[in-house]
C-alpha cells in the first residue's frame, strides 16, 4: 500500500524558516518523480516544486524561487521542502505527490497545514 | 504559459450524468489529468491521459476530449461523489510544471 506521510509543519513567523519532510513506502522511492504541491485555505491548487528521481533537475513555481528548495534522500525514502524568508501569503496546507511520470501526482500525502503569522 | 478552466459549480441529482468541463487556452496536444478531493483530504487521481482511469477508480468516471475542452463524466452518481474534481495539465515551457484548473464543487442534490 503506498502512503505518503507529511511532516514538519507549524506556525512560522514571518520571515522565518521551516523544513517539511516527505516519508514514502509501499512504493519504489528511487524510481518516482516527486513534487510539492499547496493549497491556500479555501482556494485551488498550486504546484511549487518538483525534483528528479536522482535529484539533479529541480524546478520552481515563481512565488517560491529562491527562498524554497526540493531536495531528496533516496536512501530514506524521503523527500524535503527547505522554506525560508517566509510570507504570509505561504499560508497553505502542503502536500507531497509522487509518479512514475514527471507530469501528473499518482499518489498524493495527506497534507500538512503551515500557517505564517506573526 | 497557459491556463486551464471550470466551472466554480455543478450539481446532479444522484443517479444522473455529471459532466465537468475544463478549458484549456493552449493549442496543441497535451493531456489533462483530473483529481478528486474531498474536505480535508488528499487529492485521489481518477483519470489520466485524458481518458485512462487508475486502478481502483470506478468505470463511473470517465474522461474524454474534444478540441480544447476536455470533460470528466461520472455517471450514476452517488451521494459519496459529492468533492471538488481539479482538472491539470502539464506545461514544460512555463513556470509551472503542473497547471490547474481553479476546481469545480459537484454537489450531489
């Protein structure tokens, strides 16, 4: 059974930094593409950022360049979201996805809440 | 870049056909994905490739595409299907690699 299981979230001042984490299993990690994905209280979805299988493509969505970074340890299953610089409109509820293929989410976590505020 | 678009709403008593439309401004081919997501849940993928549909997923939710509207069907619908149904689309070009539409609420009367 694959479960993706998020971690890591909280209140976080503005300005401050937070690091989720991604646990995967029930599933080939090493061979899944894997992305970020957030939803704003209330509001659609957002893509943000995708890694590679190997972890040496990533890309960003324009909101989050330069203040979040994807990374990955294959050899624990697990993916991270680096967030710094933090604004209030980062408010969201955060989720891991994971795919055989890089352009759609076969299997999503279930999300974890990371409010901004002072 | 590109965008992708649905109805806020749409409502079916149960039994009928929902159909839920998702525009797409771009030309050329590129596949649609829809996902359903109940509150306080993780979106579930129920149709990829336009039309495939994942295992586990009733053959109640179809997809199909003409032209640039592509349309997830679900036939005798049931009480259990009322969620919002988010249709994406991928984009290389763009800033953003998976592009969604702002989703549509199926409300199951």
């Amino acid at each position: 059974q694959i479960q993706l299981v998020e971690s890591g979230g909280g209140l976080v001042k503005p300005g401050g930094s937070l690091r989720l984490s991604c646990s995967g299993s029930g599933f080939n990690f090493s061979d899944s593409f894997m992305t970020w994905v957030r939803q704003t209280p209330g509001k659609g979805l957002e893509w943000i950022s995708y890694i590679s299988k190997s972890g040496d493509f990533r890309k960003y969505a324009d909101p989050v360049k330069g203040r979040f970074t994807i990374s990955r340890d294959n050899t624990k299953n697990s993916l991270f979201l680096q967030m710094s610089s933090v604004r209030a409109d980062d408010t969201a509820v955060y989720f891991c996805a994971r795919g055989k293929r890089y352009d759609y989410g076969e299997s999503w976590g279930q999300g974890i809440l990371v409010p901004v505020s002072s | 870049s590109f965008v992708v678009t649905q109805p806020p709403s749409v409502s079916v008593a149960p039994g009928q056909t929902a159909k839920i439309p998702c525009e797409k401004t771009y030309s050329g081919r590129k596949s649609v994905y829809w996902y359903q997501q109940k509150p306080g849940q993780a979106p579930i993928l129920v149709v990829y490739d336009d039309t495939r549909r994942p295992s586990g997923i009733p053959d109640r939710f179809s997809g199909s595409t003409s032209g640039k509207t592509a349309t997830l069907s679900i036939n005798r619908v049931e009480v259990g299907d009322e969620a919002d149904y988010y249709c994406q689309a991928w984009d290389s070009s763009g800033d953003r690699l998976w592009v969604f539409g702002g989703g549509t609420r199926l409300t199951v009367l």
